[in-house]
C-alpha cells in the first residue's frame, strides 16, 4: 500500500524522476516501454495546471516476488476529469517493489 500511494504522490508532483523510480526498466503498458512512458508522462506533466488523483477500493495480493493491485482511481488535471479501473503488476527487485505493468479501463458512466 505504501508503495502504491508514494506512487501516486510523486504523480501529482510531476516529478518526473521521482515518478519513474517506481518502474522497472522492463515496464509495458500496451504498446509503450519504459522509455516511450518517461516520454509520455515527461509531456504530461510539462503542461500547466495541478494533477489530482483519488484510489478508492485498493486490493493487493502478493505472491513470492510478485504483486498486484487493483483500484478505481479518479484522475483529474486541468483539461480532462476521469475514473477507471487500475490493475497494476509489480515485481520485486534487489528488495523494492518496482511495476512491471499497467492497465486502465474507463468506467462507464
């Protein structure tokens, strides 16, 4: 749980490196690696205005070297408002919890 909610502070920071220390090298999320995510969240976070997020209903089971958690997360940032549902994979390395992967769903309204 603390992982998952130092995660999301460092997101609302838009500290970009501080953000990217929770992800292993061997990050996917859909078509995107790790650098094409830094890429992607480094634009993010450069546009103006404040980054809030809300997780609600946080699961997380944990087996050997691997987790998982799931959440409703409600993002919203000065253009756009939105809640989905936010499966993550994490892995343990040299005895951190980095994530691996990530999936976002909308929920329908």
């Amino acid at each position: 749980r603390g992982i998952i909610y130092a995660w999301i502070q460092a997101w609302e920071s838009k500290n970009l490196d501080n953000y990217m220390s929770y992800y292993s090298p061997q990050f996917r999320s859909e078509k995107l690696d790790y650098k094409a995510w830094r890429a992607k969240k480094s634009d993010s976070f450069k546009k103006p205005g404040t980054i809030a997020l809300k997780v609600s209903n946080l699961l997380i089971s944990i087996q050997g070297q691997e987790a998982k958690a799931g959440f409703v997360q409600e993002y919203t940032d000065a253009k756009r408002s939105e809640a989905g549902e936010k499966h993550i994979k994490l892995i343990k390395l040299n005895n951190t919890w980095k994530i691996i992967s990530e999936e976002w769903k909308p929920i329908k309204k």
